[in-house]
C-alpha cells in the first residue's frame, strides 16, 4: 500500500544581513534578485562568468520572474570559464520582501564525467554487440558452457556448447597448448582450430583458469579474436620478401660477379633452398639441344629420357612444366635473353612431393632472374673457345696445346705417353690447283678424323698451316706405333677423295716422339723431337712415319735419318 508523501515546510527566509554575509562568503558565483528578477547585489566571483555577455544572469532573471524557484529550488546554466564551456548549478535560497538569493557551484567537471561515464557505457556496448571477438567459458569436463551469442568460426553459439575444443584442433596442431583447458593465466596466445567449412582459423586468446575453492580445476573462461585474415596476409608477406631476398641475391651475383657460372650456381642454389628441391639444373640453349651450365644434385640417370621433351615443351610455355620421370617429379622453366629463349632451369624432388603453386612461380622468377646470366656465359664460353680453338678445325690451337701439354708433363707420373706430330702430303696442290676454300675443306676432314681417333683425355691440335699434333696418354712405343699406321691408313682412305689430282694423293708424314719422363723435358723439346722425326718420315717417302724414342733425350741423342718406319737416331 502507497504512503502520501508529507511535504517538507521550506525553510525560513534569510535576514538581509545574513544574506549579504552568505553573498560575500561564498566560494563560488552568487547574487540576490529581487522578485521581478533584477539583481539586487552580485558578489566578485561573478565577473569572470560575464565573458560570454551575460546571458547566464538573463537565463536566472527569467527564471526567478517566473516563480521557477517555486518549482524547482536549483536550476543550471551553461556559462564561459577561462577552461572553456562550463556549467554552474545554481541553488535558491528565499529571502524576506519575496527576494531569492542564488548560490552557485561548477558542476562542469562532474557533468563532463557523468556524459563520459554514459557515453563509455554505450561504446562498451556497441562495440561488444559489433565485435567480432567471441567470449567462452569451459567447464570441468573441458567443454564449452558459455560462448558469445556471435558464436565463432562459422559456429552459432548452440553448435559450440557442450563440444569439446579439441575436437576442433587441426591434426597438424594436435600438440599445441590450447587456452581453453589451461591452467594458469594466459595473454594473446595463438591457436589454430577449423573452422566450419574445415578451413585453417588463427584464433589469439587469453583466458584465466577457473578454481573452486580448494583449488580444484573447475574449467577456464576467456576471449578469442579471429586474425586468420591478417594472419595468412602476414604469412604472404613473409613469402614475398623471402621470394624478394632469395631473387636479390641472384641480381647481385648477376650485377658484382665477373664470372656468370658463379651466378648461375647461385640461382642453382637459390632454387634449392627457396624450393626444398632435391637438386637443380642449369641449361644453356645451344642450337636445338641444351648443356648444363650449373648444377646443385645429382639428376637420377632414369630421368634422362624426359628432359627433351620437357625442355621442349618448357620452351614453349610462360610458366613451369611438370613431368613425373623414375623415382623424380621434375619442374622446368625457360630463361630468356632479348626474348628468345636461351635456357632452362630444371628442378627435381621425389615422385610422391607435389609441386605447389609458390615453388612452380619461384623457379619461373628464378629463370627470369638467370637468362642475362645464361647468355653471359654462352658468350664467355664463346671467347674462350675462339682463344683456345682453331677457328677452322675447332682443334686446340697452338698456345693452347702446349700449356696443357706443358701441364701433362709436369703430373707424369710413371709409365710412357706419345707424341705424334705430322703435316699433310700433297696439300700445297690442294691450294693451288682447287683454291683455298678447297684447302680449308682439308683442314677440317683432318680435324674431324683425329676427334674420331682421340680417347677421352688425350690432346688433339693445329699447331698452324697442315701441321697437326696428337697427344697419346699413357701409351708404350708399339701401342704409339699402331696408333700412327692407324692414323697413316684412316688419313689416305679419308682424305684422298679430296686431293687436288690422282697422282698427287693427299696423306700424313708422322713423326712419333715418345716420353717417359723424369728427364726434365720440356713441352717445345718434345714438339722439336717430333718435327724433327717427322721429317725424317718424309725424306723416306710420304705417307710414311718415324720414331724418337724417349732414350734419346738421356743417352745426349739428337734425332737423325731414320728407314722408311724406323727410329730416328739409328
């Protein structure tokens, strides 16, 4: 049942004398009005308020006028303050002859701090509603007892409880700490769930473990923020700089190393370590085939027969190629220079590893990166072939062949080598009668027979004109000797159908130097023993050879007129 409010009698009015001394004593802005509210007296605290133009008194007059202190016994105006816009509350007090005295106080602080207060209330509020942070509570079983009405990860709030956040863990981050069962106080830990379509989530909490109070582990409370968005944008930025990183020191190779092979082991390098391949391979376009120019691994043999197809088929292509080769999942990309192509780079890992999408564009970059590269080293290789080579035989040339031979001789160890050193028969009718391009034809037929005859490690070489040299490793004399009559056989069945007349018939004069070593020969003694041998051959008869037997040089034996395949000296 309602009580009747009793009301309280105002209190007595103020003696003028009183009021004045109140008016004078107040520590904030006061005045006495009169009924019809003129103001009767002001004390000094309020001339620093006249700074808007008074309309603060304005405001009170009016309400006084119009008996509002009846109504209400305090009334607020807003007013200037040296701090800016502020707010003076002001209480009446009735005093004798219908007068009021009005006592001010400045409530803007605690105005500003209530509007704070309220305003601080409803961010809260708006910015839970709008979050995309979920709040949970497990309980002692572990599973979930609370989630946000949000719900999390493409969950509603009601398939989330009652499951356990295990069951949402990802195989891959079964071993991770999860915040939801822990047991000490956590901050911004990241863990990673999926989500409802099965999809990687990175979630970074903090939570608080729930006790009861023994002690006991009653489960754990806290809050999750979805940063999987920024998480894989992080996670692209890494790659992108590692991918920049691992290309800038391919372009700084290209940019401070004199020698391009360097580059190119470098990219070959490079693509091992950005790629996790099992090894790389470098090719340089010559023609229509390709040879390694740099190499990381060893290529399984069995996927040798894929390359030409592969390779052909990278050529054609903007990005990488794929093809499963034996036990091998190989990869390839073309280089370019002056937008044709020049090369390749050929990656390799087990059958079973897949390439993905990041290791097909890293060796595709790789291969921009190295055409430069590639053509620097064709060209290179082009200068020291035409420094080392004979322009016309694509044999060593002179200078070349004796600082090799010059190199063999100094690590002969043991055992005796051959040197046969012969010019052609009949060449001069060759010039003459047929021309010098007829002469040039010779020269070649001469080079390509003795690349046929040499073994691998042996020298071959134009010493000038239609003087040849072949350097035999690791021959006795007769082994020498049939490698000469070989050389007498092949050179007339080869070379005669490009003699200038039939009773001029192109062939070889050979002189055979051997060397056993552990005399200090020099390589120019050795080539004056087998010039000398070989003329010898020649006033015998063309078509004929003559040996300088490595005695020769020990016994203080210069060479001399040797039989028609004898030995020069006897």
């Amino acid at each position: 049942m309602e009580t009747e409010s009793v009301p309280t009698a105002p209190p007595p009015p103020l003696e003028g004398t009183e009021a004045a001394a109140i008016l004078a004593g107040w520590p904030g802005p006061a005045l006495r009005l009169a009924a019809d509210g003129a103001v009767r007296a002001a004390n000094a605290r309020c001339a620093p308020l006249d700074a808007d133009g008074g309309a603060w008194r304005e405001d009170l007059s009016w309400w006084v006028a119009s008996d509002g202190p009846l109504l209400d016994s305090a009334r607020s105006v807003p007013v200037a303050t040296g701090s800016g816009p502020g707010v003076v509350e002001f209480a009446a007090v009735p005093l004798p002859d219908g007068e009021v005295l009005l006592l001010g106080r400045d409530v803007t602080l605690e105005r500003r701090l209530r509007h704070a207060l309220t305003e601080s209330r409803q961010r809260y509020k708006d910015l839970v509603d709008i979050s995309s942070d979920f709040a949970w509570e497990t309980g002692p079983d572990g599973r979930f007892a609370f989630v946000s009405p949000a719900g999390a990860i493409g969950y509603r709030a009601e398939e989330l409880l009652g499951r356990h956040p295990a069951d949402l863990v990802l195989p891959e981050f079964a071993d991770q700490p999860l915040p939801f069962d822990t047991r000490v106080p956590i901050e911004r830990t990241e863990v990673w769930l999926r989500d409802r379509s099965g999809e990687p989530a990175c979630l970074i909490s903090s939570a608080v473990p729930l006790t009861g109070p023994g002690g006991e582990w009653l489960g754990a409370r806290g809050a999750c923020r979805d940063i999987t968005d920024a998480r894989l944008r992080g996670m692209e930025l890494s790659r992108v700089r590692l991918r920049e990183k691992y290309l800038g020191f391919i372009v700084s190779s290209t940019r401070d190393d004199v020698d391009p092979t360097r580059t190119l082991e470098i990219a070959a390098g490079v693509a091992v370590n950005a790629t996790g391949a099992a090894g790389v391979l470098v090719f340089a376009r010559a023609g229509e085939g390709y040879g390694p120019a740099a190499r990381q691994g060893t290529l399984p043999p069995e996927a040798a027969d894929a390359l030409p197809a592969l390779l052909a088929a990278a050529a054609e292509s903007a990005g990488g190629c794929e093809a499963v080769a034996g036990p091998v999942r190989l990869l390839a990309a073309r280089t370019l220079f002056r937008n044709e192509v020049n090369g390749a780079v050929l990656a390799w890992r087990p059958a079973a590893e897949a390439w993905s999408a990041d290791d097909i564009s890293m060796v595709s970059a790789i291969a921009d990166h190295v055409g430069v590269a590639v053509a620097q080293a064709r060209y290179q290789e082009r200068l020291k072939t035409l420094s080392e080579r004979d322009g016309l035989t694509g044999l060593y040339n002179r200078r070349t062949f004796m600082e090799l031979l010059e190199q063999r001789l100094e690590r002969h160890r043991g055992g005796s080598s051959a040197l046969l050193y012969f010019d052609l028969d009949n060449f001069k009718a060759v010039n003459d009668l047929l021309g010098h391009t007829a002469g040039d034809g010779v020269l070649q037929a001469v080079g390509t027979l003795l690349v046929r005859l040499a073994r691998p490690g042996d020298l071959t070489a134009r010493l000038g004109g239609d003087e040849f040299v072949l350097w035999i490793e690791r021959v006795d004399e007769a082994q020498a000797l049939r490698v000469a009559d070989r050389l007498l056989r092949e050179a007339a069945e080869f070379l005669r159908p490009l003699s200038a007349a039939p009773d001029r018939p192109l062939g070889v004069s050979i002189g055979v130097a051997l060397y056993a070593g552990g005399g200090g020969e020099p390589a120019q003694g050795l080539l004056d023993r087998g010039d000398h041998a070989m003329y010898a051959a020649k006033r015998q008869g063309k078509g004929n050879r003559a040996l300088a037997p490595a005695a020769a040089i020990a016994s203080g034996r210069a060479g001399g007129d040797a039989p028609a395949g004898g030995t020069v000296g006897e």
